[in-house]
C-alpha cells in the first residue's frame, strides 16, 4: 500500500474507537434545536452532521484540520488532500509518493473525449466535466468490491482507489474541456514529474514562462479544497455517498450544486461585476461612482456577488490569500485595483442596506481577477478550477465516511399542517 493509504490505515481504528466511544457514553446529549424559521430556511445553522476534515468558525474562516487556511498558502494540493484525509501534512516522501501516485493515474479513457466531442459545443464547462465524471463510473473499484461481497470495515479502501482515480485524472479532463470547448487547440498530454497543479497548468496551455500561473494555480487548488461538511456541494456529495453510491456518483452529484449561481458559479458572476463596473466608467471608478453602482445592483433586485455567506461573518481568509497574491505579484493591473476597490466600499453599502447578514467578500470576490491577469478570460470555466479543488474536499469526506460507516441520510420531513398544530 503505498504512503497515504498506510497512514489512514493506521488512524481509521483510533478515529473508530474514539467516535464510537463518544457515542456510546453521550449519544442522547443535545447539540441543536431546530426552529420554524430555521426548518423553512434552508436549514442555516442546525447542527445535524459531522465533518472533521475542515470547520469554518463563523469568526474566522475556513481551518483545515485545525490550521487556519492562510497558514496554508504555500503548500501544494497534495499537502492539501493528505492533511484532509489524515489530519496531519505529510514529510517530503509522503508529498513526492502522492504525486507520483496521482501521475501514475492521470491518463483518461478515450471513451471520455469521445462522450465530449459528441456534446453541443455551447454545452456549459461544467456540464461537460460532470458528464466526464459520471460517464467514468464504470470504472469504480467500491462497485466491484461491493459485488463480491467486501466487509463493511474495507469500504474504504476501494474508496480511496475511486478517490485517486478520479483525482489523478481531474486535471487532465478538466484541462481537456478547456481546450476543447475554447477552441484552444489540441488537447495537451500530461508530463510525467510534475506535480498535480503544475501539471493542470502545463495541460491548459497558458503561456507562463515565470511559473507564476502554475503558482497561482497551485494557491487557486489549495484554497478551494474544502469548507466543512454542510456546503451544497459537500452535502450533496455526502447525502448521494451515504446511499453507498460510488465516488464518481457522489462527486458528480456535489459538483452538480457547486454549478449553481449561488455557489460555485458566482465566481464567473463576481468578474463580470467588476469588468461592467470597469466598462461603464472606463477605468477605475471613483467612491461615489462606485457606491452608486453597487446599490443599482440591489435596487435591481440583484445580489452583489462576491460578497455575503451562509456562515462567515468576516472576510474570508481566501479572498484576503488571493488578494494577497494579486497585489505581490501584479499591483498595476487594473482589474485587481478594482477588485481592492470594490472591497473598501461594497461591504459599507451591504450594511447600509442592512439584509446580507455577512457584508465581506467570500472567495469568489478575487478569484477570477488573478485567473483573468494570467489570460484565462472564459468566466463559464471558473467553476471548472473551483470543482477540480473541491473534489479533493469531497473526497477526502467520502473516505473517512466510508471509514467510519457513516449511515444513510434520511432526516425527518414535516409538512406545513404539522408546523400549525405544534403552534396551536
Ligand atoms: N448582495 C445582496 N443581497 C445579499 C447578498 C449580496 N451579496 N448576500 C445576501 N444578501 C441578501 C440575501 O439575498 C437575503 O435576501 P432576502 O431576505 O431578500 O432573500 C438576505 O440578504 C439574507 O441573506 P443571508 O442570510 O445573509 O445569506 P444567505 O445565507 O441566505 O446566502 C449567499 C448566502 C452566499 C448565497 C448570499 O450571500 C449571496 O447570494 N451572495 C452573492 C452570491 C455569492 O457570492 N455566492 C458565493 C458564495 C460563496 C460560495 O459558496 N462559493 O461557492
């Protein structure tokens, strides 16, 4: 078994032991109420399921396993996945044994491309990498070992197979749809020796001979990863997955919410604010301008995206990352001035307003700028960069749910007549 797989082996039976223990001695205590309001509103804030690979305090952000994801920003995605899945990061070795691992799996069956080809070519980016994913579970290991009648206590471990299988060949489908649906030219092999995110870069084909675009790929992988367990998309991948539906089902099923306005793909909405904002006053705009700008969105009846949470309450560490590696590394580019901008005014006016109960930016507020610097101008495939990220997240839940015999989803619907005579 190569390194990953033996470090979670080893801690799968204290993490057992340890949950099951709780259990047993404080499985009636309370942990939430639940209120009309809370029933009717989309669930927000009822504690109701376990995700230990990641938390996000409503005062802080987003911590991975306990590490505040700003103290994050110089690792690489395998870092990332490894710290997900056993909550610690790995030394050199370890870091070198998943690349290799996920090289090793990269290449992608020529059935894929061909289910590709055949699609509409305005199909959406992430219509075309979800079909990509769920036309590959054929493939699942957990489907085969099921059949032939594997213990509850291994579900895991053909798991983790799907997991690197589908990881190791994210980037080359997701690269791949680039190129096809942009008409960018011949699909891109991947190059043995690079690491996960260098790889993805090298395959998209966006000239960066500084790196630099490798690097803000390998930042963009690393922020996006995971934000506990309760996010559409977490959710959505963890619901499907407790029905024993494979990795491929799971995931597919996660990135199918990731593809909402709401979620993942207001971050090809946030750069097309600031790029009409830009247009409209031929530059950088001033304060009043802007201001003024910012409230015709919401007197339009529109969100300002970007900004807002379910969860956060202040601005969110990977926007102040991203922010960060913009303003480093290109502080003259108008787009990025804006983005800097727009932070120093819009949360002001989301106050005034007074209904967006967090008025920070979120991640989308700057991702797109730094994607657009380096030339990646298609907004449709942003979602496409944020999935291939937060497919490490899922997978890393999948897993340790797999491990830890996560049951199937099924809370208690009630209906409107029931809510009336509890009032009554
Ligand atoms: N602009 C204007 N109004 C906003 C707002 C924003 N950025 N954020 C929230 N509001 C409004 C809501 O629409 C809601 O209005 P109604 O009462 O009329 O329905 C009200 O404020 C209360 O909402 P909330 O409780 O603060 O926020 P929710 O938990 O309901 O929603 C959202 C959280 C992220 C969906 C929301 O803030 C939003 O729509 N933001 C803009 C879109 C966006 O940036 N989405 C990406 C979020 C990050 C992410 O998941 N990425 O994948």
């Amino acid at each position: 078994m190569a390194k990953l797989q033996n470090a979670l082996a080893k801690k799968i039976p204290i993490w057992r032991k340890d949950i099951s223990g709780l259990v047993k001695k404080h499985g009636s205590k309370k942990i939430s109420d639940v209120s009309i309001l809370q029933a009717y509103g989309g669930m927000r804030g009822v504690k109701g399921m376990v995700c230990d690979t990641s938390e996000v305090p409503p005062d802080k952000g987003l911590l991975i396993r306990n590490i505040p994801v700003g103290k994050l920003t110089s690792k690489t995605p395998e870092d990332t996945f490894y710290l997900l899945c056993t909550g610690e990061l790995p030394n050199a070795k370890d870091r070198k044994a998943l690349t290799e691992e996920l090289s090793s799996r990269a290449k992608v069956p020529s059935y894929v491309w061909k289910v590709l080809e055949a699609m509409p070519a305005n199909s959406h980016p992430m219509a075309m990498f979800d079909t990509a994913i769920l036309v590959m579970q054929r493939e699942s290991e957990f489907v085969k070992a099921y059949n032939a009648g594997m213990s509850k206590m291994d579900y895991w471990k053909p798991t983790m197979e799907d997991s690197l299988n589908l990881l190791a060949k994210l980037p080359t489908i997701a690269a791949g749809i680039y190129r096809m649906r942009f008409k960018k030219g011949k699909r891109i092999a991947p190059k043995k020796g690079l690491a996960w995110a260098e790889n993805y870069a090298h395959m998209l084909g966006i000239p960066d001979k500084s790196g630099d675009f490798a690097d803000c790929m390998r930042l963009y992988l690393v922020l996006h990863s995971d934000h506990e367990g309760g996010n559409v998309s977490a959710h959505a991948c963890h619901l499907v997955g407790s029905a024993l539906s494979d990795a491929y089902y799971s995931v597919s099923a996660g990135l199918n919410g990731l593809a909402g306005p709401l979620h993942g793909l207001a971050n090809q909405e946030c750069l097309n604010w600031v790029l009409e904002l830009k247009k409209k006053f031929k530059g950088v705009p001033s304060d009043e301008q802007l201001t003024q700008f910012a409230w015709d969105t919401l007197n339009g009846g529109k969100v300002i995206p970007g900004y807002g949470h379910a969860v956060l309450r202040v601005t969110d560490p990977r926007f102040t990352a991203f922010r960060a590696f913009g303003m480093k590394n290109f502080p003259e580019d108008p787009v990025m001035q804006l983005v800097d901008k727009v932070y120093t005014i819009v949360p002001k006016v989301l106050k005034e307003h007074g209904k967006a109960k967090n008025p920070w930016p979120n991640v989308d507020a700057g991702s797109g700028a730094l994607l657009y610097h380096y030339g990646m101008k298609e907004f449709s495939y942003y979602t496409v960069l944020f999935s291939v990220s937060r497919a490490m997240g899922m997978l890393s839940q999948l897993i340790i749910n797999r491990a830890m015999g996560t049951p199937i989803e099924r809370p208690k619907s009630v209906t409107t007549a029931w809510l009336k005579k509890q009032v009554k």
